[in-house]
C-alpha cells in the first residue's frame, strides 16, 4: 500500500468535508475492497475516511411496508437479524450468502453498493425490490444509482447512509457462485409487488440491470414454467476463465426459475 | 505520514503501538508484538490463515488497519492454551490429524472456537458454513470439520 492519512470523522459532516478538501481522498467503510484495492496499488488516496464512527449509520429500521438498512451495517447484522428474517426473508438470505463469515463481519451495504462490483450481490437486491438510497445529499431510486461497472450515480462528495427497500407479496434471490469467492456467477432476484414482478441480474452483465422480458412473462403467470420457453441473448454478458456468455444467459434462466420456485415457497 | 498512536487490548493484555495508516493489523500482530502464529496467506481476505477476533467478531487481520484497532479486544491463537495445557480443540486436531503442513491451523482454530463460543451444538453444514473462509491445500477438511463436531460433543459431555 502507498502511504496515505488515516482519519475518523465523527460527524457526517465532518466526512463530506475531508471529502471536499483533501487531495485525492477515499471512503472506507469495512475496508474489505478498499483494503485489497490499496494492496494492489489500483488507487492511492492521499486520505482515507473511515466511517466506522460517524453516528447514524449502523440501524435497521423493519417497517411493514419496508426495512431500511444503515449503510454501515455489515452483512453479518442483516443476516443475523430476526426483524430482517421476518419481514424480507430474502434479504437476510442473500446478506447471509456473501462470502463468508470472516467477510460478512466487516463488508458494509453501504460498501458493496457504493463499489458496484458486476458479481456482488446487493445491487440485485436494491434493483429487484425497487429500492431507494439514502444519501449525505439526496435520495437516489435503485434504478438510476448503479450506472455503469463499478460505477455509481454517487458524486465525488456523497457519502451513502442508507437504503429502504420495500417490502414485497414475495420475492427471492438465487445466485450460482463461485466456489471460492462466492461472488454471484449469475444471480437472479425476482419480486412480486401485486401486479407488478421485477427481475433484477447481477454477474451476468457489467452491471446490475432489469430482464424486462422475465419482468412481463411473470407479470402474466407467476410461475416456473412462465419462463420455460423463454431464451436470453448472451450478447454483450461477462466473460471469464470461470464462465462464458452462453453460459451465463443459461444461468440467468435457471437461477431465475429457481427464484420464482422459492418465492411461490416463501423466499429465501 | 504520521503515525498513529493506538491502545488497544491482545489477548487480554493492554497494549500500546505506533503505526503508519497503511500497516495491517496482521502486520502489527507478527512484526511489532511478535505474535506470529497469524499466518499471511493471501493477503486478501480469501485464505483465513489471518483469522483473529476483534471485539469477539472473527475477521481476516491482513484486512484490517491497524489503526482501526483503537480500543478494541484482539484475540489471537497465542490465546487459545492455558499455559502449557491445550485448547481442547488444539488437542483433537492433534489427534485426528486434522493438519499436514499446518499453515492454515492457527486460523481454522480461531474461526473454529469462534463458532463453539456462541454455537456448540452445530450440525456439520454449520461448521462448513462458518469455516468456509479458511482454506487448507493439504487435509482435504473432512478431518477438521470432524474434529470440529467432536470437540462440540465433548463440550456437551457427550
Ligand atoms: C474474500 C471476499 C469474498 C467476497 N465475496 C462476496 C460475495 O460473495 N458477494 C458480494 O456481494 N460481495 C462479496 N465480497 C465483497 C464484500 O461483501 C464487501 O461488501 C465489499 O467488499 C465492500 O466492502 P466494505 O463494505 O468493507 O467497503 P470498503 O471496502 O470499505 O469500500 C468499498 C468502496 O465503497 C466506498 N464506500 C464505502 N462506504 C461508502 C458509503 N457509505 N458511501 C459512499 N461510498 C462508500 C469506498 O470508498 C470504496 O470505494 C467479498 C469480499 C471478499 C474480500
Ligand atoms: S492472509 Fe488474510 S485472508 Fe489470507
Ligand atoms: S494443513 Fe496445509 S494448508 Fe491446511
């Protein structure tokens, strides 16, 4: 790592402001992409702002309609809480899900949104439930937060604070890991708001997006076999030593059915 | 850069360190406090051979500032035996050769411990499910998972 000043800020606003005056400064919130980031030499900030004690970050808040999520919660909170558990049973399923013990105590929601990894798992979660992000300066609709890989509607000084999500009639998320990182190959989470379904892919593309085909096969008939017949194009899907297009478009529509199976159960 | 003057407790000892912003907490543990049974795999979260327990939370050390340890509770492996006696977890990998080159050992025992200080009762997919950022190259895992349950049974007084 190059060398950098370490601060903790106490206040939001003294965050945002590190954030407007240093020179090259970089949020840290569980450090668990920022530190291999740094060790890799891909950025060298001349500060790092830790959040770990600015106030108000860490909660949930489980309404009936919705859960918000503070964007300092770690993975290991969401899974392990019984509220989440209860009202988003899919939710707490897939924070449970990201890599594992060691990472989940640390890694943030605020984080794995913020570095729109292309294989992470939340961004799924904030598209398929139409969630809505809290920010230092506004609020931002899941749609229109992650816009490109490993690229955010964030400004330079923005700083997440939360997440509401929406509670939904029923929803799941399934992914195809890999086996070693457990970063999402292919993942799918589908939800059912009344007459409304939304299909939310993560790993298969450089970025998390909506399968509005899926979307208005489901909105008909929300069913497994809605998207029995249906093919999904492998145009323009990641490639990697692990898997190649085609397969990842044949992931999309098994890991797709899978969800749709587990909502009709309850999700997970 | 300046460094950082931070107090914190190891394995139930208080102590004090300077450090510069970018040294991990691994790099203090084994290069300033001499405790070099963390191991340094990969360096980046995926091996556990870091394994320690910050505030009783079990975390990869190489991915962890130092600096973050400011008033916080670090336990290690140095931790684990009473003296010369061994954790009874120390003691079945032991037996069951549940090690070969035992680089990975230090952090499957802390993850393991981790798990038996809130679970010790745990099926075999809940030990898998918690031990599966360690990795091990050489035993192949069944003879630690095994271990694992026997060590829980035992605490049972099964
Ligand atoms: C071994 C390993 C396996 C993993 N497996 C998975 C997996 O299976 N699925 C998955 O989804 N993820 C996985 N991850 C990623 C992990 O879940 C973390 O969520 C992710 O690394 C973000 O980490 P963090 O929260 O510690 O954020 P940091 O690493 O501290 O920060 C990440 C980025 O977000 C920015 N940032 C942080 N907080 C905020 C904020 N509040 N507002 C604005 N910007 C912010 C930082 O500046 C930085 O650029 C894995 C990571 C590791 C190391
Ligand atoms: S050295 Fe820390 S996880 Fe491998
Ligand atoms: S005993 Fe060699 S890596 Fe596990």
């Amino acid at each position: 790592m190059h060398d950098f000043a370490y601060h903790r800020p106490q206040s939001l606003e003294d965050a945002a402001n590190f954030l407007r005056t240093a020179e090259d400064p970089l949020l840290m919130a569980g450090g668990q992409t920022m530190i291999p980031t740094l060790k890799q030499r891909l950025a060298a900030p001349s500060d790092v702002i830790d959040l770990a004690e600015v106030p108000g970050l860490v909660m949930i808040d489980v309404k009936k309609a919705q859960v918000s999520v503070g964007a300092m919660l770690t993975h290991a909170s969401v899974a392990s809480s019984p509220e989440v558990q209860a009202a988003l049973p899919a939710l707490a399923g897939l924070a449970g899900n990201i890599g594992d013990m060691h990472v989940r105590n640390r890694g943030t929601l605020g984080g794995s949104i913020a570095n729109n990894d292309p294989a992470a798992d939340y961004p799924a979660a904030l598209i398929g439930l139409g969630a809505t992000v809290h920010t230092s300066k506004r609020q931002i609709a899941a749609d229109d937060f992650f816009t490109a890989l490993f690229e955010t509607a964030l400004a330079g000084d923005e700083i997440v604070t939360s997440v509401d999500f929406p509670v939904p009639e029923l929803a799941a998320y399934m992914k195809f890991d890999h086996p070693a990182s457990r970063y999402a190959v292919v993942g799918v989470f589908i939800a059912k708001f009344g007459t409304d379904v939304r299909a939310a892919v993560t790993g298969a593309g450089p970025c998390v997006y909506r399968e509005a085909q899926m979307e208005e096969a489901l909105t008909r008939d929300f069913s497994p076999s809605a998207l029995a017949d249906m093919t999904i194009s492998p145009d323009g899907m990641n490639t990697d030593l692990y898997a190649g297009p085609e397969y990842r478009a044949n992931l999309v529509k098994i890991m797709a059915t899978r969800a749709v199976e587990a909502a009709l159960k309850g999700g997970g | 850069m300046s460094k950082h003057h931070v107090t914190s407790t190891v394995n139930g000892e208080p102590v004090e360190f300077l450090c510069e912003p970018q040294e991990t907490l691994l790099d203090i543990l084994r290069d300033q406090l001499d405790l070099t049974g963390s191991k340094e795999g990969c360096s980046s979260g995926d091996c556990g051979a870091c394994s320690v327990t910050i505030d009783g939370r079990l975390v990869c050390a190489c991915l962890v500032l130092g600096a973050e340890a400011e008033g916080r509770k670090i336990e290690t492996i140095e931790n684990m035996a009473e003296g010369d006696t061994l954790h009874p977890l120390q003691q079945k990998f032991l037996e069951e050769a549940a090690l070969q080159c035992g680089f990975c050992t230090p952090g499957f025992l802390v993850a393991a411990k981790s798990l038996l200080d809130r679970n010790d009762n745990p099926t075999e997919t809940e030990v898998r499910y918690w031990l599966a950022g360690n990795l091990c190259r050489c035993t192949g895992y069944d003879k630690i998972v095994k271990s694992v349950m026997d060590v829980a049974a035992e605490m049972r007084g099964e």
